[in-house]
C-alpha cells in the first residue's frame, strides 16, 4: 500500500487523537482491513506513523496527567499509578 506524505502525516495526527485504525481507514478512503495489516505488520511508513502518532499523543497525556497528580488531583493520582502498574516489569 503505498501512501502520499500527506496521507502518512494524517495517520500520524490521527493516531495522535487516539482514532482506531479502522477510523483512520474510513477517514482516508482505503481500505480497513488492509490496512490494519500493515499496521500489525510492524514494518513500513504506515506502521511506523500511525504508531509514532499514538505514542506521542500518549506522551503528552501522561506528562499532563503527572502535572495534574504532583498538583495534588486524586483522579490523576489514581490513574498515573494504575499507568505506573501496567508499565512495570514483572519482578
């Protein structure tokens, strides 16, 4: 499947704002099933936007959550140890 730059850019801001790559497929006009292949393929530009996108995105709310915790929300609090939990390597 080959995609412009401008289509790669848009998986990227997508992913970013948390879009399934069904979502993204539809927004696009390609085709989901293929798709979600070669997102799952783990190779190739569209693997690697969709997948920089989401983590970036994911980046910025964990910063954002951090701040709200350090800020003393208990919401936060609760939810930055429940990423802490999930992050964490089995000992």
């Amino acid at each position: 499947m080959n995609l412009t730059q401008q289509e790669l850019e848009t998986i990227e801001e997508l992913a970013g704002l948390f879009y399934t790559p069904k979502q993204i497929a539809i927004i696009l006009e390609i085709d989901p099933e293929m798709f979600e292949t070669q997102i799952r393929s783990e190779i190739g530009n569209i693997y690697k936007a969709y997948y920089k996108g989401y983590y970036e995105a994911d980046i910025e709310l964990r910063k954002s959550i951090t701040q709200s915790a350090l800020s003393g929300s208990s919401p936060a609090q609760t939810m930055l140890r429940d990423i802490q939990k999930q992050s964490r390597i089995s000992e």
